[in-house]
C-alpha cells in the first residue's frame, strides 16, 4: 500500500473509468437545483465533477493525490468549465475549512478507503458541520456478497479497456486489496466494506435522517 494509491495510475485513471458512466445521471440529478457550492469528496480527474460543472454548478472537488487534481485541471479546462471547478487537496479523513453547503457527494465508493468505525463517524460529523439545514450527503458504497468474493478472489480479470484488475478479499476483515494495472502504471488500493444497515446506524447517530 502507498500513501497515494491513485499517484501510480493518475495517468491512466480515465481510461480505467472510460466505461463507468452509470452514475453520472444520478449525480446529476441529485445535484439538481443545489445551491451549491457542490463538495465532491475524492473529486479524482473529473468523472463526475466535469458534468456538473457542464450542468451550471460550482464544484470544489476534494482529492489527497495530487496527480488526480493536476489531471483535473487539464480536463476541466479541456472542457470549458475550469473557472467552476476549484480542486483542493486533502485527505477525507480531515477535511479543510469548506465553504457551507447543501449538497455533499462522495461517488464511486470513495467512502471505502475509511478504514473504522471511528473513521467513518468523523468523516459524518465534519460533512454535518459543513451542511446546511436541509442539506444532503449523497455517496454509494459496495457491499459484496460471497458470490461476488468467489467469484473474483484471486483472479486478474482485464477490463474491455485492456485495465487489468486483481482482487484479493479478506471476507473476515471486510477488506479488499485491489491492484489495477495498465502498460506500466499499476497500484494496489485498500478498501474496507460494513453492511448497509450500519452505514444507516452511524449516519443516524450523527444527527443525518436517511
């Protein structure tokens, strides 16, 4: 594991994620009629920043790799939206001073890099502060079944995109050590999983109603 596991793939993190596009749409319209500004937590290359900003919105993406945000720039500005879109570096689990808001979004299961409980209820009480009254925290999380796990323990598989992938799940742990890798960029990412009701019971107990 390294201290910026996306370092080693921000290169490449968009032809990784070329065929994720799913969850644009739903972003999209959550955001709808946001006042904004739009906190996106793990703002990464843009995936979902640069069509909101598309949209109207004001986005500041929140990302700790420092090579995703400089990709960020380059895309947004790409795209025409670079003056709506203000990247900043930090790590989720310590959140900077940010602007209050009504809308927060954590997209493509960026939630599974907190690694404890501990963690998580921090990462909820410092996006209750920064909410508005009525505001919303929007993000999706994975939660495998045992078919999933045997389905891809241990296997490399290789993305239509030529990305090949690597799972290696510790069910007891709820953890999975994922490896990505493309013609000389490669990582390993570490993710941690909790089933959805205690998503529902730490999210309750710091004053969200889900």
């Amino acid at each position: 594991m390294t201290e910026d596991p996306y370092a080693g793939i921000a290169a490449i993190y968009d032809h990784w994620c070329a065929e994720v596009t799913e969850d644009v749409p739903f972003y999209r319209a959550v955001c709808d009629g946001a006042a904004g500004p739009i906190v996106e937590i793990g703002g990464g290359t843009g995936r979902i920043a640069i069509p909101l900003a598309l949209a109207g919105h004001r986005v500041i993406a929140v990302d700790r790799s420092r090579p995703m945000l400089d990709r960020l720039a380059e895309r947004s500005a790409a795209a025409g939206v670079g003056d709506l879109i203000e990247g900043v570096e930090a790590d989720l689990r310590s959140l900077p001073e940010l602007p209050a808001t009504d809308r927060v979004i954590a997209p493509f299961r960026v939630l599974m890099h907190l690694s404890s409980d501990d963690e998580r209820a921090a990462f909820l009480a410092a996006v209750a502060a920064l909410l508005v009254p009525d505001g919303l925290l929007i993000f999706d999380v994975l939660e495998p079944t045992r078919a999933d796990i045997r389905a891809t323990q241990g296997l490399r598989m290789e993305r239509p995109s030529g990305v090949r992938e690597l799972a290696r799940w510790d069910e007891a742990a709820r953890r999975l050590d994922l490896s990505v890798s493309y013609r000389g960029h490669e990582t390993t990412m570490r993710l941690h999983w909790v089933p959805g009701e205690r998503w529902r019971t730490l999210l309750e107990e710091s004053g969200f109603e889900v």
